[in-house]
C-alpha cells in the first residue's frame, strides 16, 4: 500500500482536520475487514414514509420517492446518526481495532451487526455495496470542493452510479454547525431529534461550551496545542479548517498556531516536525488525535516528547479530529478540554 499521507495530500489535498490520519505502517497492519458479514442493526429503523428530500452541504438536493431504508454510512456518520435511533445496512471507514473491538469512531454502534465494506483508507469493497441495494450513501467532506470522504476515487464513479450520496461538511466551520447539520439530516430520514435524550445531550453540550468558556476566560496565558503523532513525524494543527478547534477558539481557547508557510505542506492543516524538533512550539496542554491510525500518547517513546514541559506535568488529553457528529459525544469533548484548562499550571 502507499504511503498515505501521500495518498491523501494528492487524492483529497487535505488531511482529515488536523492529523495524519492513516499512515502507512498503521493502515497496513489494520488488514483487511471488508471480508467479514454482518446484518443489519434492528435498533431502529426510519419512521418517517413518503418521498424525501435534502439538500446537502456541497449544494446537492437528493430527491426519492420514499425515506432511505438501506443506508450505508461512513462509520463516523452511521455513529451519530445510530445516536438519533437511525440504522445503517452498511458502513465503511474506520469501524475495527486491530483486536476486533469498535473503533473509536463506532460510538455505540453493534459493529457485529452491519456489514464493513472498508476499515482502512482505500478499501471500498463495491460487490458488497451494490448487494446492499443502498438506498444513500452518506459521508462528510473535509474540503471546499465537497469530495467525499473516504470513498476511494479508484472507484467513486462506479459507487456513485448504484445510489445519490449526501454529504455533512466538517470543513473550515464549527462543531455546533456540523451538529445541527447532522441533526437536520437525522430528522429528516425519520429520527426523534425531540426526544429527552437527544435535548437532554444538546443541553450538556451547550453547558459545557459555557464551562469551556469561562475555563478559557479565567487562564487566558495558557497554550494549548493541537497534536498528532506518526512514527516520523508530529503534526502540530493550526485552528483554521478544523471543525473543533475553530469552536474551541471561538470559546476563547489560545492555540499553538504554526505560521501559514509552515502548514503549507500540510494542505492549509497542520505542520509536520521531525521528533528532534517537537519542542518547537511552547505550550501547557496537548491535546492528542485519538484516532486508531495515530500513536497514542502512552506508545510515544520518543525522549523528545517526554521532555516536554506539557507531558512532564501530566497535561496532555485526547482529542477527536473527526467527532462523531451528535450532541451526545460531543459533550465529552468539551468537557474534558474544560476540566483540563481550570486543573492546569502554565509550565511553558
């Protein structure tokens, strides 16, 4: 398999908000899912009957004459929407560890009960696809030109023919408008969006940007970085394009921000630094890409890292580059870069 972070800049131009997501070794150890079988998950189904209608976020309006019962998703989405009490028939993206447990980005989905077309970059098994009989595909975009994520170019158009896609943008916004975004596309195919739990996580959500707010407001002097780690390379994200960062920001958050020169390799998103110059940056608290295709903090061996005032306090959490798109999940996220600004010391 190529090098995907190659891959990725020449096929997207981007990389997936603010990491280096599917490197090469990783990606290749994954292996190959796609050939396991799974039925659909009987949680919960459209309610909802009569023609359907949406228009997504590149401008496409997908019209057909009934509420999409056979839907495959990205597994971020299938997550979110799985949140809504809508199922999927099918879903592609990361979905299994290594170990056969579901990916971070699976949420709460039963990953036995639908079937995985492709768990790593560029598998997109399509024979599997067209006996679905897909009714829609739905994905996000993380680009201005609205391509669809994780589905390979090698073999979009021949997707493209067995079914309308629609598309969630998770590009150059905030999470609370990709939220509401998700929230219109799950009312739509038949979710109870008015549900206690759903306005009851809404409500977390917004108390905890509040928290998150005045976490911000009360330690201004902290610095917070934005990180993702490869075998060669840290990655060190800038909070333009990214969908939580650009909120996190927008609460106050005072991120490391490479220069734009220097993020230029990285399609606009981040900058790349060779582990002997990952001090490069100062900063309190880092917040680290918790995806299956990065190193994680506790498997970093690098003497450099443990060096780092920031790692040397204790100050470093996860992050998710790619949120599952509900209410409910994102709470976390807030909450948990809150607790980290009001307990954290300035150590830069």
């Amino acid at each position: 398999m190529p090098n995907a972070r190659a891959t990725l800049l020449s096929r997207r131009g981007i990389l997936a908000a603010g990491g280096a997501l599917g490197l090469g070794a990783v990606l290749t150890a994954c292996g190959d899912d796609d050939k396991k079988s799974g039925g659909s998950d009987t949680k919960a189904s459209a309610k909802a009957s009569g023609p359907w209608t949406f228009k997504d976020d590149r401008g496409t309006t997908v019209k057909l004459d009934k509420v999409p019962a056979n839907i495959v998703a990205f597994t971020g989405v299938a997550a979110a929407l799985y949140d809504y009490g809508i199922s999927v028939k099918g879903v592609f993206g990361p979905t299994r560890t290594q170990d056969g447990k579901p990916d971070v980005q699976a949420g709460d989905m039963d990953i036995t009960k639908v079937k995985v077309l492709g768990n790593v970059w560029g598998q997109f098994n399509v024979e599997q696809y067209a006996a679905l009989a897909p009714d829609v595909l739905l994905t996000t975009t993380f680009d201005a030109a609205g391509t669809l994520w994780y589905v390979p170019d090698e073999s979009k158009d021949k997707i493209a023919k067995l079914a309308p896609s629609v598309a969630v943008s998770a590009y150059d916004r905030k999470l609370d408008v990709s939220l509401a975004r998700m929230l219109e596309l799950a009312k739509s195919l038949g979710g109870d969006v008015t549900s206690a739990k759903v306005t009851d996580a809404k409500k977390r959500f917004e108390e905890a940007s509040a928290r998150l707010r005045a976490a911000a407001k009360a330690k201004p002097n902290l610095k917070v970085l934005a990180g993702s780690a490869s075998q060669d390379l840290f990655y060190v994200s800038g909070s333009n394009l990214s969908l939580d960062l650009e909120y996190f920001k927008a609460l106050g958050v005072n991120f490391v921000e490479p220069s734009e020169k220097a993020k230029a390799e990285g399609g606009g998103w981040y900058e790349g630094l060779s582990w002997e110059n990952v001090d490069k940056y100062d900063a309190d608290i880092i917040i680290m890409d918790d995806r299956s295709a990065t190193i994680q903090p506790a498997d970093i061996t690098e003497g450099t890292w443990k060096k780092l005032p920031a790692v040397r306090a204790g100050q470093v959490i996860s992050r998710s580059p790619e949120p599952i798109l509900s209410y409910d999940k994102c709470v976390a996220l807030v909450e948990n870069l809150a607790a980290a600004l009001e307990m954290a010391k300035k150590v830069s």
